[in-house]
C-alpha cells in the first residue's frame, strides 16, 4: 500500500514538472522549433559538404598520382598551385621541388645560370610547405630539400641551419644521419674553399667552337653537276717523260670487207710454196722429153 501511494506521488510529482515546464516554454516554443529545424538543416549540408569535398579530395589525389607518374615537374606544379595549402598540394610541391632540385644539381657543371634558376624554383616548392603544413614527413623531407638546394647555390650558412635543424627536431628521422655528414663536411676549410672556387668559376659549353649543322641534308642532284674536262691519258706509259704529248685514245676501226679479202691474199702470197722437191722432178722430166715437132698439128 505504501509503494502504490509512493508511485502515485511520483508520478503526480513527475506530471507537475512537465506541466510547469510547457508553460515555461510555451511562448519560446516557434523559437524552439525554428533551432531543431536549424540543427537538422546544418547536418544535412555538412553531410553534403563531407561527401563533396571527398570526391574533390578524390579528383585532386588522382591527378596527383597522374602528375608523378608522367614524370612531369610543370604537371606537378600546377597541381600544387590548383590545390595551395591542402595536404595534395604540399605533397605536390615538395615532389615538383625534388626534381627541380635533381635537374639543377645536374646541370651545375654544364650550365650554371640555368642550373641556378632551377635551384631558385626548387626553394620556391619547399618555403611553403615549411609555413603551411604540420604534417612530419612533409616538414623533414621539405627541410631536406632547402638544406640541399642552400647548399647547391653555394649559400653554405642557410644550408647548415636547415641541417641543424633536421639533426635537432628529427634526430631519429631519415634524413638525420645524412644531414650531421653533410654539417661535417661543411664545418671543413677545405670545402669552404672549394666552395668559394666553385663560386666564381664558369664552365664552358661544350659544343662552342661546334660548326652548326643545318637541320635537314642538302639535296644532290647528279643532273646538276657541271661537266667537267675531258680524260686525255698520255700514250708514253712513262717511258717518254712528262713532257710527253697526251693524245687521246681512240678504237680501231673496224676493217671493210675489201680490206679482209687483200689481207686474206696476202696471207696466201706470204705462204712458201708446198712440195719444193716435187716441182725440181717435174722439172727434170720436162727437161729430158724430146722436144716437140713445130710443124707436127
């Protein structure tokens, strides 16, 4: 009996509340239902913002992995400009950065202001990521970049504080053990005398005193070529001197049919006579016969 009286005050108790309560916030109830409106109206656009920024999210990776994988630094660059200060555009830079920095390193001994002005870009990538983001890898490998590029324009001071400071925030980083060599070496007098050298030297290009070679062959023409003298070897073989006169050298005629036959005649009368003995017993015989009678018929 005591617990049904117990429910019954607090239920009681309980209606109490929600009455005081309604009347409390009757006048303030459109307000109230204006905000759940707000709120549900907020959700549903985060909602789609979410979902819109992640398939642009999406789009700006995808030209990312693109841009490196065609290998091209413009590409890169251009995604890191598109998408300046988002986490696709850092990692764009610091990697167009990188290539500028290895194509400048490359050219140093060959074409030094061209070679400089592709270090300058390389710094250009890097700064900015450096002020941006706060992602590690980023910074380390961004930090790295300078140091090198610092170093590369023969700015020895800049390059051993971005050294410094890789050693110093990432000691235990990839690029730590790399960076306390290079403070070393930089730390040396020899290599700062080098450097100073290297600074003041110009190389020449290779191919200077290079003719230029036209851009396509020149055309022969066999029809076009002028005729030249005429062939006159000399008929003395080297036997009658130099001074010999040089006659040009002609073929033989080839002989008529009357010519063969008195050749041919001549041959015949060149021949000796056959059977010499033969004709001195004709004529022996001939000698011996009595002679014939004139008047005989």
């Amino acid at each position: 009996m005591k617990s049904e009286r117990r429910h019954e005050l607090e239920h009681n108790l309980l209606a109490d509340w929600l009455s005081d309560t309604i009347q409390t916030i009757k006048p303030y109830q459109n307000m109230i239902l204006g905000g759940i409106v707000l709120v549900a109206a907020l959700v549903v656009v985060v909602s789609v913002w979410r979902s819109t920024a992640a398939k642009q999210d999406a789009v700006a990776w995808e030209q990312f992995y693109q841009a490196m994988q065609s290998g091209d630094t413009e590409e890169l660059e251009g995604v890191a400009t598109r998408y300046r200060g988002e986490q696709v555009g850092h990692w764009a830079a610091v990697t167009a950065g990188d290539q500028r920095l290895t194509q400048g390193c490359n050219l140093l001994f060959s074409d030094k202001p061209n070679a400089m002005e592709e270090l300058r870009i390389a710094v250009d990538l890097y700064v900015p990521v450096l002020e941006a983001s706060n992602e590690t890898p980023l910074l380390e490998r961004a930090t790295f970049g300078l140091a090198r590029a610092y170093e590369a324009q023969i700015d020895l001071d800049k390059a051993t504080t971005r050294y410094k400071e890789i050693v110093d925030r990432w000691p235990n980083g990839p690029f730590s053990d790399v960076a306390k060599s290079r403070l070393k070496a930089l730390e040396s007098r020899s290599v700062r005398e080098l450097a100073d050298k290297f600074a003041k030297w110009e190389p020449k290009p290779v191919t200077a005193d290079l003719p230029d070679f036209p851009a396509s062959p020149p055309e022969f023409d066999l029809d076009a070529l002028p005729d030249g003298p005429v062939f006159t070897p000399k008929t003395g073989f080297g036997m009658e001197g130099e001074d010999a006169a040089a006659v040009p050298v002609t073929p033989p005629a080839e002989p008529a049919e009357s010519d063969t036959e008195t050749t041919k005649s001549g041959e015949d009368a060149a021949q000796p006579s056959a059977a010499p003995e033969q004709s001195g017993q004709e004529g022996a015989e001939a000698s011996d016969a009595p002679a014939s009678d004139p008047s005989s018929p």
